[in-house]
C-alpha cells in the first residue's frame, strides 16, 4: 500500500493529449495540462522518421511492438462473447506523444502474456468511429484513454488508472497501473 501511496504523486504529473474535437479541448485547460493540437489543416507538419512496428496505415504514428493480435471493435463484441473473454480497448492518435510512449509498453512480457486473456481493439480516435462518440461525450475525448468491456460489451467503468482528471488515461512510465486494471479485469 504505501507504494501506491509513493506513485500517486508521480502519476498526476502525466497529463493526456486532449483531441481537438472533444468535448473537453473546448473547456478552459487548468495550467499544468498542455494540450496537444493535431497541425491546422493545410499546414504540413514536419514528418517523423518511420519506425518499425508503427500502425500498417500510418508507419509514422505509434509504434505498437510486441506479439498481441489487435481486432476490431465491429468484430471484438461477438469474439469477445463466443470466447468468453473481456474486451481492453486502446483509444490512440498518432500525433500524441503519450500514445507513442504508450505503444512499446504492450511488448512488456506481463501485459503480453495477460492481454491473451482478452480481445484487444486499438481504436486511432482521429477515425471517429459512431461507437466511441458516446464514450467521447461521457468521458471526454482525451488520448491515449483504455477502456474495459466485460464479454457482453458493457463498460467496466470501476477499472481506471486513478489519475484524478483523466480516469482512464494510463502513463507508459508507469505500466503497473495497466497491469492491475489488467488483473482486475480478468479476476486474478
């Protein structure tokens, strides 16, 4: 217990990239958030050096290494319900720098070895999918943000990183908050 004490403070320090069309990017910042903007439409932004691993329709966003099968969210409900399974949903933009920090930490042989207890979707937010709209209104539509659906597809809204204004925001520089919602969600 006093550990989790020791990072709580270093945990409101990480802050999320808020997307420019949420409801929250909209809303007056407090100071310590920096929120970071996709480049106006039009304006070239400078282009990253592609990486290996990187999303197959965006070779210079985030860099998702490891072994983990990525669906769908249109196929994960019905894979998650025939198999039993509860659903780990990583909402990403591959502008944001958090999202590309976040992206390596799914290579961790522990979240590798429980994400196959799951149907992992990762879901590129700037893509505006009608499923997530909802989820965008209710929660705010910050990136990166993982989400926990039991095998029915409901919300498991109980499982969130703790951070006091960004629930399910979890920071790559500390993946042992992933990892419990992980273990919570699968009940071990």
């Amino acid at each position: 217990m006093q550990n989790r004490h020791a990072l709580l403070p270093a945990l409101l320090v990480f802050t999320a990239c808020e997307a420019g069309n949420s409801p929250l990017a909209s809303r007056q910042r407090a100071p310590a958030v920096t929120a970071v903007q996709k480049p106006p439409t039009g304006v070239a932004a400078p282009t990253p050096p592609k990486r290996a691993g990187a999303h197959p329709d965006n070779p210079s966003g985030v860099q998702w290494q490891g072994s983990i099968e990525w669906r769908e969210w249109t196929d994960a409900r019905d894979i998650a319900n025939r198999a039993s399974k509860p659903i780990m949903v990583v909402v990403y933009a591959d502008w944001c720098p958090h999202c590309r920090a976040l992206g390596p930490v799914f290579s961790d042989p522990e979240v590798e070895t429980l994400s196959k207890r799951f149907v992992m979707v990762r879901q590129n937010h700037d893509e505006s999918p009608a499923w997530l709209e909802p989820y965008n209104q209710k929660f705010g539509g910050y990136v990166p943000r993982i989400f926990f659906f039991d095998q029915n597809g409901k919300m498991r809204e109980d499982l969130t990183s703790g951070h006091p204004r960004y629930p399910y925001f979890y920071a790559a520089e500390q993946p042992e908050f992933l990892k419990r919602s992980m273990r919570q969600a699968v009940g071990s």
